[in-house]
C-alpha cells in the first residue's frame, strides 16, 4: 500500500514583509528592526539552503514567491518558532511506495498536485483522497491538548488496493522470472 508523506511549501509573502520592514525601521529601537538578511541566515540552515539564494529570492519584484518545496516537518516547526511576518508553510503531501518501481505499471503514479494520473490510483483517487474533517481543541502553553470542544470526523471509506502481502508475493513471483 502507498502512504501520503506530510512536507510543507516555504513561501515568502514578500508584500507582507515589505511592509512590516517599512514599519519597523520607523521605530526607534534597533532590536525591533528586521530585515531580509536576518531573515535569510535565519532560515538557510532549516531549508538547507545558502542564505544569499534564499536572499535573492526575497528580493523578488513578486508579491508571493516559493523559497523551498518538501520540507520536513520539524524544519518547519524550528522556522516557525521565529515567528517570522510573513513566512508561510502551505501543506503538500507526497505518495510513497513501500516496494518502489515493483508494481508501479498496476499502482500507477500521482502528480505534483496528488491527483492520480494512472492504474489504481487514478481509478480509485476519489476514494483515496478522503474527505476532510475538523477538530477543534484547547492547549496549553506546551502545546498539550487540555480538552477537546468537538469534531467531526470524515466517513472512514477504507480502500485496500493491494495488501502488503500480495505486492511481496507478486515481487517474489518477479525476481523468480
């Protein structure tokens, strides 16, 4: 069975930032003051990237520019801690493959944008995108969930499309051959 991976998309809202650097260099404290070089050198070691690249990219003449695609989870967790104006992480999700290529002319593929292009996850993708729920909750300053007020869940739909075993089997039957 495929599995979607969660990463997020590092934007720029450059319009934002614009502005709140215009405000801020109004102030008359120094350590209010942000600018794009900050900015940069404090998200290059996260996004893995250098920070003259992603400086570049927040000198775009663009109002919303992407900085980084795939970006784990907790990389994003550590750029958000500064708390950055303007700074978005948009979700994407990635399909993987336990057994990679074994199979994939039955499985298929998903493009960028996760919709299934081919085999079984074209013919069965409105079943394997769901339907989005919602939750709503209280938590503290650590984050902690205290209680939660309600929710609602999506109606469970549960496609198998090819036990784990039967794709072990099938590659099993392929090496023999």
């Amino acid at each position: 069975m495929a599995t979607s991976i969660p990463y997020k998309t590092i934007q720029a809202d450059l319009f934002r930032i614009r502005q709140i650097i215009q405000k801020n260099q109004e102030t008359k404290n120094p350590k209010k003051r942000i600018s794009l070089e900050q900015i940069a050198q404090s998200l290059a070691p996260f996004l893995e990237m250098d920070s003259e690249e992603i400086l570049k990219r927040l000198n775009d003449s663009r109002s919303l520019v992407v900085l980084k695609k795939k970006v784990e989870l907790s990389a994003w967790e550590k750029i958000e801690a500064f708390q950055w104006p303007g700074i978005l992480g948009v979700d994407e999700y990635q399909r993987r493959y336990p057994e990679g290529r074994n199979a994939s002319h039955v499985l298929g593929y998903v493009d960028s944008e996760g919709n299934g292009k081919d085999g079984i996850e074209a013919s069965m993708d409105h079943y394997l995108k769901g339907i989005d729920g919602w939750y709503v909750s209280e938590h503290d300053a650590s984050r902690h969930e205290i209680r939660a007020y309600r929710s609602q869940d999506a109606p469970v739909k549960m496609v198998t499309l090819f036990h784990l075993h039967w794709i072990k089997q099938f590659n099993t039957l392929l090496k023999k051959s």
